[in-house]
C-alpha cells in the first residue's frame, strides 16, 4: 500500500527534518504552505527536497478549514503531521489573537476537516512542553500527568489544543497523539529563538561585525535537544497500535547563560564580556525550568536520542553559513568538523 502523509507546518524546522526522514522511508509526502509574497523564504528549509519527485506542496491555512478540506479530500492522508503554528512564546504576548487562532481554533480546523475527509486517518498533534508552565512533579521532572499551569498566550493555546485531540480522540475514535515536546532546536531554527540568536549571535563578534549581544532572561533553564531526534519521536508514535500522549525530551535541563557560556567558549571567548542584559527581551511572566521525564516513550515505543546538548550547539555553530567565511583561516575547536 503507497504510504502518505501529509504535513502542516513542512517549511519549518521540524516540517522539514520530518519531511526528509518521511521521503526516506518511502512516503508520499503532501506538505502545506501559507502563502505569502516571497515564495522563496517559505521553501529555504526545504531546499534538499524541493524537487522530488514523491514531495507535493499545497497552499493552505490552518484558520482557512475550507482549504484544509479540500486538501485532505484530495491527498487522503494516512498519518497527518500537524506542526503549523505561531510557535515563539516571547512574540504570542504580542499578538495573542492571532496566536489562538492559529494554535488552538486552526488546530480545532484541522481535527474537524480530518473527521470529516479522513476520520481513519492517524494524527500527530505538537504539544508542548509550555503546556506546564512552572509546574513541576515533587522531582523537578514535568511527565504525562504533570498538571498544566501555562503562563503565556502560546502555553494556553497548545492546552486547548491537547485537550481537544483527547476529546476527538474518545469522543470519535480518532486516532490522535499528542506530542508533548520539549524544546528542540537545530541549524534550521529561526534567528529570533535563543539558540540560535546566541550562535549568531557569537559568531558575528568573533568575525568582528558585532560588539554585543543583548538578551533577556539568562537564568531561564530549558530541557534542549536535537530535531532530528524529536521528528523521529513523531513518526514512532504513529506507528503504535493505539494513540496516546507522549513527553519528548532528554531530561536534562541547561539555563541560557550555559548555552552562551558554551558557545562563546567554543570561539574561544568569554561571554560576560560581550552579553548585554535587555530588558524588551523579558517575558512579562517566566517559565523558569523545563526538564522532561521521557520514560514513557523510552519504554513503551523505544525512542532514544541520539543528541546531547553539547553536540547540538556543535551542530549549530559549524552549520552556520557565517561560521566558515569568519573562520576559514582561523583555529577553533571545531576544526575536526568542519
């Protein structure tokens, strides 16, 4: 039987990574766009498979269901990736309609035109480990069954969200997972996420086109792994014979200041000399530490990531497309990578 999936989302991060392990395995894989004026910036990520043969690319939009059903009529997916949304917590504080609308109304779009046009089909649904705010189990750990406390307008909406793949998922028959995913970061994420503000960031002052970087909260500790590892969760909780809901994380948590440290250490410079405390780049309420146990996805699917933090920022700072013209004559650590 000819395998097809269709994903939301599949000009970001995670759509893109998931797109190439699916093509892979010899999926059929439908992807969906939001159209915009510069055709370019939708497809970058997509640039190792932009002309194959088994990837097909529509335009849609998660808040448009009238397009999310005609999509599915046409593709008639057998898994659905649902990985569209506004996913910058900071920003959601800034434009919170529009942050609902798309992460909680446009995935309520999505389960309902799959009801209608696909109701076999298996569905996995990006949660996030936002979801818990600073609530934490009596170990520090967020799990399953950890109680959802969200302090951000991104936070509130992925609860909706998961709470309404469970109900599609009992009150239907749907086959629904939600992926509760901690955070995840790559070459390809955007420059306006820590981590890659802070790789950017570094390089730029040891080429000498930058004199500071400004950030916000660098005691913030998050749980921070690979998304080649977590797309590949994704695909293993669609595979299981029941759907059921997973926490997706290393289980090891650093704080921002260690993510610098690292970085700029690896440049072979000292971070406090060039990190500079802003504070437009403060949340008007913190998440202070997310730290995932995953045991349960370990356990009963077999998942087990093959990234550390160390060799994630190292994959970071080496893909950087600036990182070679700045050091093509110049030792670094990471000259046995390049």
């Amino acid at each position: 039987m000819k395998k097809v999936a269709l994903i939301t989302g599949i000009s970001g991060q995670d759509g893109s990574y998931l797109a190439e392990f699916l093509l892979e395995k010899g999926y059929y894989v439908h992807g969906i766009l939001r159209r915009n004026s510069v055709a370019e910036n939708q497809t970058a990520r997509l640039e190792k498979i932009y002309e194959h043969e088994r990837l097909i690319l529509h335009y849609g939009d998660l808040t448009d269901l009238t397009s999310l059903i005609h999509i599915l009529q046409d593709v008639q997916p057998y898994e659905v990736y649902n990985l569209a949304a506004q996913s910058h917590v900071r920003i959601s504080f800034d434009i919170p309609i529009y942050t609902s609308q798309t992460d909680a109304i446009g995935v309520l779009n999505v389960f309902e035109a799959c009801r209608i046009t696909c109701p076999y089909a298996k569905i996995y649904q990006a949660s996030s480990s936002e979801m818990f705010g600073n609530c934490t189990d009596d170990d520090g750990f967020q799990r399953e069954t950890t109680p959802m406390m969200p302090v951000s307008p991104y936070g509130c909406a992925k609860v909706y969200s998961f709470h309404l793949g469970r109900n599609y998922r009992n009150s239907y028959n749907m086959f629904i997972s939600n992926g509760i995913l901690f955070n995840h970061e790559s070459p390809r994420r955007g420059s306006n996420f820590v981590t890659s503000k802070i790789v950017k960031g570094a390089i730029a002052i040891a080429a000498g086109e930058a004199k500071e970087l400004r950030m916000g909260n660098l005691d913030a500790r998050r749980d921070w792994g690979h998304a080649k590892d977590y797309v590949r969760a994704m695909w293993m909780m669609l595979q299981q014979e029941n759907a059921d809901d997973y926490v997706c994380a290393t289980g090891v948590s650093h704080s921002v200041r260690d993510c610098c440290e690292y970085v700029f250490d690896k440049l072979g410079m000292d971070y406090k000399d060039y990190v500079v405390l802003d504070e437009k780049y403060l949340r008007p309420e913190e998440l202070h530490d997310l730290k995932g146990d995953s045991s349960k996805l370990r356990d009963e699917i077999g998942w087990i990531p093959e990234y550390t933090f160390e060799t994630l920022m190292d994959d970071m700072v080496v893909s950087d497309e600036n990182y070679s013209k700045a050091f093509k004559d110049v030792h670094t650590p990471y000259d046995a990578v390049r």
